[in-house]
C-alpha cells in the first residue's frame, strides 16, 4: 500500500473541493487514499494550519466535524511531532518557516512522499514530492 504525507495547503484544497488547484499526482494520491489504496499521514501541526486556514478563509467547513472524521477514517493518520523530530531542526534549516519544516520532517520520518506545492520545501531536497 502506497503512503503520503500532506502539507496544509494540499488537503486543504482537497477537503475544500479546490481539486483543480491540485496536480494531477496530488489528486492522484488523494483519490488513491480515498478508494483504500493508500493512507496519507497528516502532521499534527498540519491540523494547527487547517483551522487557521480555515478561518482566514470564512470558515468554509467544521471544523469539529473534520477532525472527528480524520479520527475515524482508514486513509488518514494523524502523526504527532516527536522529541526526534525536534533534533532535526538543524539538518532541515533550509526550510525557513518553522511549520514547513515539522511538515517535512515528518514525511522523512514516515518514509512518505510529501504532497505540497511549497516552492521552499521542493527547492530544499530534503523530502521526496508529490507535486
């Protein structure tokens, strides 16, 4: 079975129905997930982003709701940041933004490509992507 991690704005898009502002592989994975072929993991942090996000944008779905869906769903599993995840601040500083790089590291972690169009993360080589 297939694995993928996703950053905020890629499932964002997806939950969102703004599948069109995802590539071709990126919906593939998604729609992979969503017919039992795959699970996506989902970063912690990345639920942090979602309600921001979310509410930047008039609160387009529950919230609420969502995250007692992810807790019962099969294709995604929430992935808590570790203390070892902490330590590899260093290596991944080629990331700026703080959550970007929990994100990647997390994917490196799982041995999961990334799904995000986030030039920075892509530009780094640090995590394989689905872009």
């Amino acid at each position: 079975m297939n694995a993928y991690t996703t950053d905020t704005h890629s499932l964002y898009r997806y939950l969102t129905n703004q599948r069109k502002r995802l590539s071709k592989a990126a919906l593939r994975a998604f729609e992979e997930a969503d017919r039992g072929q795959a699970i996506i993991y989902v970063p912690t942090i990345v639920l942090c982003e979602l309600w921001m996000v979310n509410h930047a944008e008039g609160r387009r779905f529950d919230f609420g709701q969502l995250m007692r869906d992810i807790q019962t769903t099969t294709q995604f599993v929430v992935v808590p940041l570790e203390f070892d995840d902490v330590m590899m601040f260093d290596e991944f500083a080629a990331i700026p933004n703080d959550h970007d790089r929990i994100i990647a590291i997390t994917a490196r972690r799982m041995d999961a490509p990334l799904i995000t169009s986030d030039g920075q993360i892509i530009a780094s080589r640090l995590v394989r992507v689905v872009r």
